[in-house]
C-alpha cells in the first residue's frame, strides 16, 4: 500500500480511510456507516433511508440551515445516500474548510435531533419520494428486476421502503435502530483532497470522540439463485416502454471480477459496446441502452436496461438476448478486448483525479472489504484477463435458467407469454 493511503481505526473502532493529494484544491470527506436495506427487517424497509433522511434536518447544536450553509456557504456540497449494505453522508469543501467539514458530519451521524415533529414531516417527504418512483418507468423497471432476482428478501425490496412500512415505522424504532447501528465500531471515515493527514487524523478524533462501539452485526445471506428464467410485466400506459434484462453475477470480491468488468464494459457500458452498436446503431430499436453490474458481498448483477417504442419491444428483447449468446459462443476479438482494458484504465485514472470521487471509491472499498486496492494492482489484474477468461464467465452467467426480465408499459397478455418464450439462450 503507497505511503498516500492511510488505513486505520482509532480507539473506539471508528475506521479510518484517508488520501492525500496535494495538488487538489478541495477536500471531500464520507461519513460511512453499516447500516443499509439488507440489515432491516421486513416489517421495518426503509429505516435505513428514513434515518439518513432525518440526520439532515438538525442536531443538537445546529439547525437544519445552519448545517447547510456551515457547507454550502463556503462554496461546498453536502449529501447522502442510502445503499443496501452501507449509508454514506458527504461533504466537499474549499481545502482550508476540511475541518469544518469534518465537524459538520460528526454533528449529524453523532448528535442528530430526530424529533418526532421532524420525523412526521420528512415521513410525508419520503412517501411523495415512493410515489414519484412508482411514477417513474425507467426506475419502477429496475425495482421490479431486483423483485424478480431476490423475492422476498432485503435485497429485491425498496431501499425507501414501501408505504405500507414507511407509515408503521415508530419514533421510537428510529431512535433505537440509529443508537444500535451509529456506533464507531460500525462507521469509517474516509477523505480525499489536500489535507495533512496527521491534522485531519486529530480533528476526526476530536469530533467523534473516543466512545466504544460495538461492531455491526452480520445481514441475512442472499438466496440461492431461482432456477428458472422468470418474467415480470408492470402494466401501464406509458410513451415509451421499459426493460430490465439480466442475471445474476458474483460477489463483489470474487477472483473473475475483472472479467466480468470487462465483459461489461464489450457488452454495453459505452457507446462502443456492442448493445449500443447493435440494437440501436444498426436496428434503430431504441435510443437509450446499456448495461451495468450491481455488486454486494455474496452476490451480484448483470442488468441490461433500455427503453423502446412498444411495438419493438419482443425484437429489442430478442435482440439483446441473441448478443448475451454471442459472447457465450465466440470469444472477444483481440480489439475489443483492447478498448476494454483501455477504457477501463481511462475511466479508473480520470475519475480517481476528483476529490469526491475518489474519496467515495477508497471508502467504499474500505467499509465493505476492509482494505483498499491500488490503481496500479487494479490495472495489472485486468491487463491479464483473457479473452478465454471473458468468455468462461459470459458462459457461467448466460444461461437460459438465470435470465430474468423485467418491462414497465402497455403490455397485453399475449404479448407477455411471448417474452417469456424469447428468454432462451
């Protein structure tokens, strides 16, 4: 590990995940805690997402207002934002604000207010939120795909909840799920940007405090993968309709991640992907396509998403599901292979060289494995991938009993049993 990543846990067990880069003119510091949709009960979805909501709306010492203008009033950024295996709270200042910064967010995971008065409005914020998503094609569609992967199971719920749950949930079940998970123990902090880290090291101490924190506990594990190609239809009277295609994948740290990255990134994560070339440089199908991977700590996602002109949609499925098959039959061509590695070099360099990006890739990574990895490691694994490699896992993952599809629009019925039937490979 280079001498600029600094990895370490300070009494209590508040972790530690820092990134020094001097010619920055920015600080950007998370606030990470494990706390996240898969750590909730059934009957309490979305407690994660109402927490992170109501540590925005004070603390003890400062009002709502005084914590955004403490960030936004010297040209900062401050955000959250609720994931199924972690919640992250986030600021980006000027570099002479760090430590503001800093203190900001210690206010808010440590010391929020979460009055009932606030719970009670935010509740109602919360639930307009659920309704805009179900009003929302292109993000109902990915919802219902998550359904379809893990039914009945933290990971195909809401991470907002539904509105059943969200108007169950008791001020006091609040209150006792933020004492039981905000605990140092179950927290890292991470920041990027130019700052000394022996200073920063010592404001953090000094904001958090020394208090003793229990690690967190463990989440249910994932299901075992349905054995069956299954298909689920949202019918609703939308311009244009929506599809999520796609498979399960691997855990976040398994050893065929970096072919499976780079089968992503062949298949659609660009304008050069071969989705996009396809379905709508050739056949005009639609205008919108791409694939992406969902990554958790004992599973994973392959996801095809677009959006179509109804009448397209079993020759966009169809479409897609043929291209899933080549790249199970054929290897890459030594050429896409190449841009692959070199996209994926591109994007990882440009990215790391924000602030707020790169403090969210070393936190993520240190909250959800424990250890970060260099750039240059990163690299060196994906320049040995083969196309051998690319195409073993196109062919664990494609196959006909794991495909799953999801579409939001106007569907008949008998349209709906002919999906089915095209979910072949």
């Amino acid at each position: 590990m280079s001498d600029t990543h600094r990895v370490s846990t300070i009494p209590g067990g508040l972790g530690l995940a820092l990134h020094e880069q001097p010619q920055s003119r920015s600080v950007a510091v998370g606030v990470w805690v494990r706390a996240g949709g898969r750590y909730e009960h059934p009957e309490a979805a979305g407690i994660s997402h109402f927490v992170e909501h109501l540590v925005f709306k004070g603390t003890r010492s400062r009002s709502c207002e005084q914590l955004k203008q403490a960030v936004e009033g010297v040209g900062g950024s401050l955000n959250g934002f609720t994931a199924e295996e972690f919640t992250c709270y986030m600021a980006k200042v000027p570099k002479r604000f760090a430590h503001r910064a800093v203190d900001v967010l210690a206010d808010m995971v440590c010391r929020p207010r979460m009055t009932p008065r606030d719970m009670e409005k935010e509740r109602d914020v919360i639930l307009e939120e659920i309704r805009m998503y179900e009003d929302a094609p292109g993000q109902l569609v990915h919802d219902l795909f998550n359904q379809l992967l893990w039914p009945r199971h933290p990971l195909g719920t809401l991470l907002s909840g539904s509105i059943d749950t969200l108007r169950r949930i008791t001020h006091r079940q609040l209150m006792d799920y933020w004492r039981g998970m905000y605990q140092p123990g179950a927290m890292l902090v991470s920041a990027a940007g130019a700052f000394d880290s022996a200073a920063l090291t010592r404001r953090i101490r000094r904001a958090f405090g020394a208090r003793a924190g229990r690690r967190p506990g463990r989440f249910p594990a994932a299901p075992r993968p349905r054995r069956s190609p299954q298909v689920r239809v949202w019918r609703k009277p939308t311009e244009q309709t929506h599809l999520c295609l796609g498979t399960y994948a691997i855990p976040r740290t398994h050893p065929d991640r970096f072919a499976l990255e780079l089968l992503n990134i062949v298949l659609g994560a660009n304008m050069s992907s071969r989705l996009f070339r396809e379905v709508r440089e050739r056949r005009g199908l639609v205008y919108e396509i791409g694939s992406q991977l969902k990554r958790f700590e004992d599973t994973g996602a392959f996801v095809v998403s677009a959006g179509c002109d109804a009448g397209k949609l079993q020759a966009t499925v169809q479409t897609i599901v043929a291209e899933l098959g080549r790249a199970r039959r054929s290897l890459v061509l030594p050429s896409e292979l190449r841009r692959a590695k070199d996209y994926y070099a591109g994007q990882l360099e440009m990215g790391l060289e924000d602030t707020m990006d790169h403090m969210l890739w070393i936190g993520e990574q240190a909250v959800t494995s424990g250890r970060i990895w260099q750039p240059e490691a990163l690299l060196r694994h994906v320049d040995r991938v083969t196309a051998r490699d690319v195409q073993r896992v196109a062919r664990a993952l494609f196959t006909t009993s794991r495909l799953h599809l999801a579409v939001v629009g106007p569907i008949s019925d008998p349209e709906s049993t002919r999906l089915a039937a095209l979910c072949r490979i």
